[in-house]
C-alpha cells in the first residue's frame, strides 16, 4: 500500500536545529543522517500506513468489534472544556497531552499466550510503538458490580472471552516553539491510530491460536 505525501512543505523546517523532544538528535546520533522536515520516520505522518494496515486487519477478526475515543485532555475529562483548553495552550505557545480509551469486545477467550506473546504484552507494545505514546494502561471494565469491576479481558497473558479495555497516554507536543507545525494536542489525533494497532495484534494472535490449537 502506498499513500502519497502531497502536503510537505519542507520550506516550513529550514535551518532548524535538532529540537527538544524530538527524534532528530536520536536519529544523527544512529544513523550519521537527520531529515528535519515533519520528524522523517518519527512523524505522526507515518501512522497513515498504521490505520490502513489495520483496515485488512479488522477483516481477520470480523467478530471482534475496536472502538476507541479521547478519554482525557489535558488531565480533563470533560469534553466540552477541551476545545477553549486547547486554543488556550496554543494561543500561549504550549501544548496538551491526553488519554484514548480503545475497547475490543468480541474476542473469545483463548488467544495469546502465558509466557513469551503474552496478549496484554503485544497490545502494550504496539500501542507504545505509537508517536507520541508514552504509557500504557490495561485494564478491568468498571461496572456497578464488584465481580464486573474485577472481571479482566486478559488473564495470565490470555484473552478471557471479556471486553479487552486499555488506555493510552499521549505527551504534549514537544519545542512548539521552535517553527514547523506541530498540533496543539495530537491526541485527537489519535483514537484511530489505537484502534488500528489494536486490530492488528489481535488479527494476528487470531492467526496464531487457530496455528497452535486448531482442533479445540
């Protein structure tokens, strides 16, 4: 799959320096070689590839259904304050980080493993391999009920046949102030870009239970 970057303006990074919180440095630093314009391979550009990958994804596991929303911006939970916080921070140079909330329901229990492709383990890591991702949270339903609040979606790195819930949080968008272009708050952003990763993993523990326990 291919998806053309018609939108670049390299003009906007001329004569930056490698800025704060950034992958610029990094990248001299392993490979000798830094392309300034957007963040090259470190761009929130690339995710594009991401939520196209997960559509072929999410036909492997057409009974699992991936829903994800912002659920926090800010350290705001309510969705009305967050429009006037972001022109807030971007009128003050600033920025905002959040959190996404993605829950997969539909997967039957048996998928991952107890050791080395522990299911809670792989979802952590894709989501974590996400610009911008700096934690990760899997977790219980919360529920009225005691039993439902303790009921998990993955148990000794196995799904359980429960909603799978996980959380992400996302940094603010680092050195606005040095020029390019750079988001406010790239977790609105972000809700489709978990789904997709989500899909992925679990499309491709669906391909590995049915490899390993095919008769059961």
């Amino acid at each position: 799959m291919t998806i053309d970057n018609v939108d670049a303006r390299p003009a906007d990074y001329e004569g930056l320096p490698p800025r704060l919180g950034h992958a610029d440095a990094a990248y001299d630093a392993k490979y000798g070689i830094r392309d300034p314009r957007g963040g090259g391979r470190a761009s929130a550009r690339e995710t594009a590839m991401r939520v196209a990958g997960g559509a072929v994804a999410r036909l492997v596991i057409p009974e699992v259904t991936i829903e994800a929303r912002v659920a926090e911006i800010g350290g705001e939970s309510d969705s009305s304050k967050w429009d006037a916080m972001i022109a807030a921070a971007k009128a003050d140079d600033d920025s905002l980080g959040g959190i996404v909330e993605c829950v997969a329901k539909g997967v039957p229990a048996g998928w991952g493993a107890p050791v080395y492709a522990k299911l809670d383990a792989e979802l952590a890591a894709a989501c974590m391999g996400i610009n911008a991702a700096k934690a990760v949270e899997i977790r219980a339903r919360g529920s009225e009920s005691l039993e439902a609040m303790k009921a998990s979606g993955i148990d000794g790195g196995i799904s359980t046949g429960k909603p799978i819930v996980i959380r992400v949080a996302f940094k603010p968008t680092s050195s606005i102030r040095i020029g390019g272009r750079h988001d406010p708050c790239v977790t609105l952003r972000a809700p489709h870009v978990v789904e997709a990763m989500v899909a992925l993993v679990l499309a491709d523990h669906k391909l590995l239970h049915r490899g390993q326990c095919a008769d059961i």
